[in-house]
C-alpha cells in the first residue's frame, strides 16, 4: 500500500509540476501540436503497460501449450501402464 501511495503521490506531483506546459508530437504521419507533457508521460505509460500485456498474454499462451504437451504425454504414458496391468490381470 506504501509502495501504490508513493507512485500515486509522484504521478501528482508530476502533472501539478508540468501543468500547462505543452509539447509537439510527430508521429510521421501526422503532427500533434500543444499536447500537455502529462497526457504525453501518462500516455507513454499506458502504451507500455499494453505492450507488456501483450508480451506476457505471448509468453503464457506458449507455456501453456508446452504444459498441455507435456501432460498429453503423460497421460498417455500412464494410460499405457494401466492397459498393460489389467491385461495381466485378466489373464492370471
């Protein structure tokens, strides 16, 4: 909760010591004029936090395949040594 209240408090003071103050924004295509420095900062951060989403979303769905591989396998082997146990039931 400490460690949430300190960001929120930086954020603050952030926004509160960048007020008015406005920047120009070429993103090649088109040019963005008097954009405030906050949205620029806040909106660096959002598009951050969406690039990593999409990075961990990446990464999981990989590791699930893997585990979901490796359990296939398993279960397999498994099924294996079942079926060869009762087949040597049945036959004793």
């Amino acid at each position: 909760m400490a460690g949430l209240a300190l960001v929120i408090l930086m954020g603050v003071a952030f926004a509160r010591g960048n007020a008015g103050r406005e920047v120009a924004i070429n993103l090649g295509i088109v040019t963005l004029d008097a954009v405030p420095v906050t949205f620029v900062a806040f909106g660096g951060m959002v598009v951050g936090m969406a690039v990593v989403l999409v990075a961990g979303i990446n990464a999981d769905l990989k590791v699930r395949k893997l585990l979901r591989e490796r359990h296939m396998k398993q279960s397999l082997t498994e099924r294996g040594r079942s079926d060869a146990g009762e087949g040597g039931k049945l036959l004793e």
